[in-house]
C-alpha cells in the first residue's frame, strides 16, 4: 500500500477499478483496511474493501491482507511519521516474504516515504535496496520501463537501468567500475529477453560526462572504466554500444535504434526517461528472485488525500507485473 499518508491508497483504488488489472491477475493489497476503506470513499468509489488472505474473485472488492497497526489512521494526510514508515516497511517485507514463498507471482509497490522510513529506524534508501537484502541478492538494479504504448518504435517498450542509484551526486564516482557497468548490462538485457520477448536486446550506454568525456577534456571516465566495460559484456553476449552522450542516447533509443538504455546515475536516467512518459513508466526491479514493479512516483505528500493522484502509472505497474510474472513461469 506504500505510505499511508500519502497517495498510495488513492491510486490503488483508481487502479484497481480498471477492468484492464483483472483481466491478468488477482490483486491483493497488502495493508489497513481502514486506509483503503477511507480511499474508496475519497475517489467516490463503488468498491469495497474485505480483510482477507486470499484475492477477491469479484473484481468489485478490494481484498485487503491487514498489515501495520493502526496507529497508523491517527497520521495526518501528508505528515512525514515514522508510524505511516513503519506500516510501509511491515508491508514490503510481508509481500517479498509472500513472493519468494511462491503465495505471490508478483509484487507491485506503491510509494513509500524514505524519510518516515529512516524515521521509524529502517536505513534503506529505497525500495531496491530494502528488497535486495530481504531477497539476499547483490548484483541488482533498477530499471525504468516504458511500455510500447508509450514508445511506438520500440515493440517491446523502452528500459533505463542505473549503475549507481540512491546516492549523493558526489559519490558517484567512486562507486562507479567496469564491473558494475557489466552487470547492468547483462541485468537489462536478460530482462529485456526474458521478461519483455526481445530474442537479441540492443543496449545504448550512457557516457558520464558532457559529450562523452570530449576526448578526456572532460574526464575520463568513459576510456578509463565505461568503454572498457562495454567490450568485455560484448565479450560476454551482450549486443551492447557505447559510451555515447547521454543528452541524445535516449532520444536515438525513443525512436528504436535501442531497447535499453544503461545510465551512470539516478538522474541521468530517471529525467530523461520521465520527459517521454513520467505518468506511465513503471519501476522494475532487476536481478530478484522475484517479480517486483512500482509506480515511478513518490508520494506526493501535497496532493496526498485530495482526489486528485493520476493512477495510471499504478495501472502500467501492475499490467507490467503480470507480462513479467507470465513470461517467468
């Protein structure tokens, strides 16, 4: 359900009202029933809420799995509160428990508060990292996907993986390596294969710095550590080029010249990504054992709670899950 004072619990509601999410999975929601009760009054919705274990058949109720206390219907919409921050963390371990036990073919998050959660004691950054411990996993990534719908030209949509995530922009650098550049490329290319049907992925890697490092005027970070990494997962299988400037990889990939695209950090990706669809993509989560998407929103603490959240990157989400939850059976 993600963080309850914030926009979560609307958009699953509006989600789940769409006849496109039932007619390719079961959902449940992991969460209080009370906050998903007060959701469907908000968006005036003819849903309802049951507390149950097991997915609703009707697709008129919202089957409600109880998670969290309910301490958590005493936050107010859009206050950052280690309770709402607990009950998000209470859910997320819950649900991957759930999945790496085989009761869930997938796992679709809604947002949570990074700092209610370091509130209520949790130091994780994120989702991604939060998942990778509970799945005891460390060569991970996460990739933001555009379905075909959004991208014409790409038949299997359009994928940004990161090599560095959840970090200050000053510790880039020395968290970037060969290898790391390797594995997201071999991360978003299997899932490319596997997950979206493309028999040979074309991935585009991002240079880090302006036009490609200019020839070392700029850095070299590209002939030290990024081209090199290239070559050896083309060595690997991998159709792979680069580095290339990142201010026209994504625009020469939009119109399909590549599947995928590796970039270096948080927002060399995610902005360039969220300029072709930012209510559409979906987060996916590489590397897991199990099938995790998300929204590729926060939680919107100031329009939390108003009737006004956009559900269809929750929609795409949970459509997502389920092509790659089919594809992984």
């Amino acid at each position: 359900m993600g963080d309850a004072a914030g926009i979560g619990p609307e958009v699953i509601v509006r989600a789940l009202s769409d006849s496109r999410v039932h007619e390719v999975c079961r959902p449940i929601v992991l969460g209080h029933p009370e906050v998903m009760q007060s959701a469907v009054k908000l968006v005036g919705s003819s849903m309802r809420v049951e507390t149950s274990t097991e997915p609703a058949a009707d697709p008129s109720v919202i089957s409600c799995m109880p998670v969290g206390a309910d301490d958590v219907l005493e936050v107010a919409a859009g206050e950052v509160d280690r309770r709402t921050g607990q009950a998000a963390y209470e859910a997320v371990v819950r649900a991957a428990q759930g999945a790496l036990a085989g009761e869930f073919q997938g796992l679709v998050t809604a947002p949570l508060s990074k700092a209610a959660l370091h509130a209520a004691g949790h130091d994780y950054p994120g989702h991604t990292e939060l998942l990778a411990e509970l799945c005891e996993v460390r060569d991970f990534a996460m990739m933001l996907y555009l379905p075909p719908a959004e991208v014409p030209d790409c038949p299997a949509g359009l994928g940004v993986a990161h090599v560095t995530l959840h970090m200050a922009l000053s510790e880039v650098f020395s968290h970037l390596s060969s290898s790391a550049v390797v594995a997201k490329c071999q991360l978003v290319s299997t899932v490319m294969r596997d997950g979206f049907g493309l028999a040979t992925p074309r991935i585009g890697v991002c240079a880090l710095n302006p036009h490609g490092g200019e020839d070392g005027l700029f850095g070299d970070e590209e002939s030290r550590i990024i081209a090199p990494a290239v070559e050896q997962a083309r060595i690997a299988g991998v159709h792979v080029e680069g580095p290339f400037p990142s201010d026209t990889l994504l625009g020469r990939a939009r119109v399909g010249e590549f599947d995928a695209v590796v970039a270096m950090y948080h927002d060399q990706g995610h902005i360039a990504l969220k300029l072709l669809g930012m209510h559409r993509a979906v987060n996916v989560t590489l590397g897991l054992p199990i099938v995790r998407t998300s929204v590729a929103h926060g939680t919107a603490f100031d329009r939390a709670w108003q009737g006004t959240a956009e559900s269809s990157g929750m929609v795409a989400a949970l459509l997502t899950a389920a092509q790659l939850a089919k594809s992984s059976l």
